[in-house]
C-alpha cells in the first residue's frame, strides 16, 4: 500500500473532560517535538475567534441546519484530484465545496507537529485534538477541527477562503508506513477514554479498536488511562528510534533529488 489521509470527527461537550485529554496528550507533544532540528511551537488554544470563519461541513456527521450553507462549486480549471510526489514540500490546497459561515467561535485544546524523520509532508503532518465552540452554529459546539488562520487561507486558490479570517476543518494526517497502526492505538484510547463518539479513518472506520475495547475493558483498572497513554509515548519513541536510519537515508535522497532538479538544497 503507498500512503494514506487519516481524519478523525468527534465531539465532546464535557471541558473537564476536554482539559484532561489536553493534559494526558501533552507528553506525547512535547516528545514528538523534541525531535525536530528546531522544535516548532504546539499549538495550544484557549481563545475567542471573530471575523469571517468558514467552517467545512465534513466536521459533521449530520449537516446542520441552523445556518444556511455556503455552496461554491470547483474551479473547472483546477484538476479534480491532486497529483503528490512523495517527499515533495507541498502545502495541502484549502478548497471549499459547502462550508457555513459564522462571525465569532472559540477554541480549545492542542495541535502538535507528529514527528517523521524522513519529512515526506510537511504541512499534513498535525495531529489536531481542538474543540470549537459556537453560539451561531450550536452544532459546532465540541466538535474537533483542525484551525487554518489568515495566512493559511491566504494560499489558497478558492477566492472563498482567501476572504476568510479563519477556516475550521476536519482534522487529518498524512502517513506512510510509519505510525500507521500506532495512531489506530492513538485514536482508539482517546475514543476509549475521551471522546466515545470519536470516528477516526485510516483504510477503514475505527481500525483495531474493538480489539483495544475489549483490552481496555478486560484490563480495567484506576491507573489504566495513565498506563495507556504512557504507553503510547513509549511506543512512538521506539518507532521514531527503529524509523530513524530509514529517514536519514529519504531525507537525503530527496535532498539530492531537488538539488539536482535545480531547487537547490532543502
């Protein structure tokens, strides 16, 4: 198989329970960044949101329908599809097909960069655990999103989105290979612990998780989320480690490749 787009939905109305995910996901995105060359900023929110905000309907389940929808079609001029070379640093296009929009929403929780050596797409490379809140469209309200700010949209071809402040998605990450399975055992404990309504989608829906439920329940006691999310820090620092030679080598490849495209040294 080449790689994949995971995406996650879900929604949690609870903040106690929403502080207590941030905090347990916290080690984890404090590793995972530790691991860069120079360790980018998580993103943490805890803010109000004003302006104009887009927010895609593929966040919900159900459409909402408390406020009308923005409907533009594709640009006839623009492929249907994107053709990717692996390796190369792309930002993911920001397009809109049905989006609503709203004045004001807030944010909580933490984005953190998953670290992967071998840098194949920088830019789809975000675990998104933020929860929105909104009065103008109440179905927002403790659903996931991943958050695209001003210059985000900016980048994109859809004259929708360059006028947005703000553009609220659905969460997702690029893999190949690599922590594929670890983030089934990621996304299967928060749903377990955090968020029980929580869909993620990596060649199917929830892959693995009847198998840690059924763990999980046969395992129960009171230091299990702790063992579990300790777990997980364990487990991607063994991945980064066994992962590491076979990064150095890729990164280096397509070094060489833009290099002698002309693109000079990355």
């Amino acid at each position: 198989m080449g790689s994949v787009v995971c995406n996650w939905t879900g929604r949690c109305l609870d903040r106690e329970r929403q502080e207590d995910l941030c905090r347990r996901i916290e080690p984890l995105a404090v590793l995972s960044h530790s691991y860069f060359d120079e360790a980018p900023p998580i993103r943490r929110y805890d803010q109000a949101l004003e302006g104009t905000i887009l927010v895609s309907d593929r966040i919900f389940r159900d459409t909402p329908t408390s406020v009308p929808t923005i409907d533009e079609p594709p640009d006839p001029a623009l492929p249907s599809m994107e053709l990717r070379v692996v390796g190369r640093p792309q930002t993911p296009e920001l397009r809109l097909t049905q989006a609503f929009a709203v004045s004001k929403a807030a944010l909580f929780g933490t984005a953190f960069r998953l670290y992967d050596g071998r840098n194949l797409y920088p830019g789809e490379d975000e675990v998104s655990l933020v929860f929105a809140n909104c009065d103008e469209l109440p179905e927002l309200t403790g659903q996931l999103v991943e958050v695209h700010d001003r210059a985000d949209c900016l980048t994109s071809e859809n004259e929708t989105v360059r006028t947005a402040d703000w553009y609220l998605t659905r969460p997702r990450i690029h893999l190949r290979y690599y922590l594929e399975e670890w983030s089934d055992l990621l996304f299967g404990s928060i749903k377990y612990f955090h968020i029980p309504d929580l869909e993620f989608w990596r060649y199917g829906s929830n892959p693995s998780f009847d198998e840690l439920d059924k763990i999980f329940e046969e395992n129960r006691r009171p230091s299990l989320v702790d063992d579990a999310y300790g777990a997980l820090v364990d487990r991607f620092r063994a991945e980064v480690g066994r992962w590491s030679e076979t990064a150095t080598s890729v990164r280096i490849f397509w070094e060489e490749a833009r290099a002698s495209a002309g693109g000079g040294p990355a």
